[in-house]
C-alpha cells in the first residue's frame, strides 16, 4: 500500500515549494486541495467572484477523500485541472498509483474523513508578513492579479479564515515544519519526519512478524 503525507499550512507558508522538492528527491504522486475546488460553471461571472474560496467548504472533499482512497488500493485516478481564472475545471489529468502519495493544500488536515486517511501529518509554518509577500508574489506572477486585488482578498477572506480554518489544524500535525529560511532547510526537516515514520512503520511490521 502507499504510503499518504498531509501536507498542510497558511497560503504563502510554502507548501508546494517543499513538496515539488521532496519529490524530486524521493518520487511520489502530488494531489493539491488546489484541483478540487468545486466547479463553479454554473455561476455568473459576478456570482463567481462573491464566492469564499478561502474556507473548506469551497473543496470538493467526497471526490478527493475517494481519490485518494483508489490511490492507497492502487487504482488510477482523474485529477480534475482547475482554473483559478474562470473558478472551472477544464479537463482532468491521469494520476498513476505510487509508493508514496501527497496530499498537499491549506486544509488537508481540516476534515476528520481526509485526516484518517493519512500516515503522516505535517504542518507547514512561516511568519505572517512572509506568508504574505510570497502570495503578493505567485498571485501577481502566476493569476494576473493586481497588487490591490491581493491585499483586498487578503484583508476580507484569507487572513480571517487562515486563522478560523487553517491555524487550528496544527494541533493535528504530528510533526510542523518551519519554512523561514533557505528551502533545502524545510525540505530535509520533511524528509527526517519521512524516515522516521517510515523506520517506525517498518519496525511495527517486523514486530508483528515475531513469534508469540
């Protein structure tokens, strides 16, 4: 079976950048919260924009607790690619089943259905301002919106809901890993939290496998 490491922690704390590194060093699937918002199609443009999509509520949980679920028993998946300028999914991409598998999101660690689901659960932590400028940044560069767009968003949904949804998973994590300085730093910090559960894992098994 696979094994599944949540990955959890406020927008701008890091997250993708520590995970895109830890596969590059181990392998792995990635499933981002970021694909599975709820398509909203259906909508208006104006009506589209109203919608908070910095709350859990905004996720399409059922699909990805199932996805995940096919991926631990070794089925293929769809994963939905969602477009963050029009708030719809424009097709999906095929995810193959691996030996190790990474769900990584803002609230990863929000729903008692996806926590039971994993075997690691990690907590990625970086100062407010930090956090901040980095979402300035990738919101900027990478969606096309403005500085006062930003900030406008920041001010009436993520900061409030960071500390309404996301700040009170940590209390969940089993391990949280601060992201304040060079990446490689957070990486190698995932990383020993790996093998430690992986060498605790392996350590129960060969317990089990002793005579009585």
């Amino acid at each position: 079976m696979a094994m599944v490491i949540g990955v959890a922690g406020g927008t701008g704390a890091g997250k993708s950048a520590i995970v895109r590194a830890l596969v590059d060093r181990v392998g792995g699937r990635v499933i981002d919260l970021d694909s599975y918002y709820l398509d909203r199609s259906g909508l208006t443009r104006a009506e589209r924009d109203r919608v908070n999509y910095d709350e859990p509520a905004a996720i399409d949980v059922a699909l990805l607790a199932d996805h995940l679920g096919r991926l631990t028993r070794g089925e293929p998946v769809d994963k939905p690619v969602y477009s963050f300028a029009t708030h719809t999914r424009s097709g999906v991409e095929p995810i193959a089943p691996t030996r190790l598998v990474i769900v990584e999101g803002l609230f990863t660690l929000w729903w008692p259905s996806l926590r039971s689901l994993l075997d690691l659960k990690v907590f990625v932590d970086s100062p407010p301002d930090l956090r901040l400028i980095r979402r300035i940044r990738r919101d900027m560069t990478e969606r096309g919106r403005t500085l006062e767009h930003v900030l406008q968003q920041h001010l009436a949904t993520v900061h409030p809901m960071h500390e309404r949804y996301v700040e009170p998973t940590r209390a969940y994590a089993d391990v949280v890993v601060a992201n304040d300085g060079p990446i490689e730093d957070a990486v190698e910090r995932m990383l020993a939290a790996v093998r430690r559960r992986t060498a605790d894992g392996l350590a129960g098994a060969a317990a089990e496998r002793q005579p009585q």
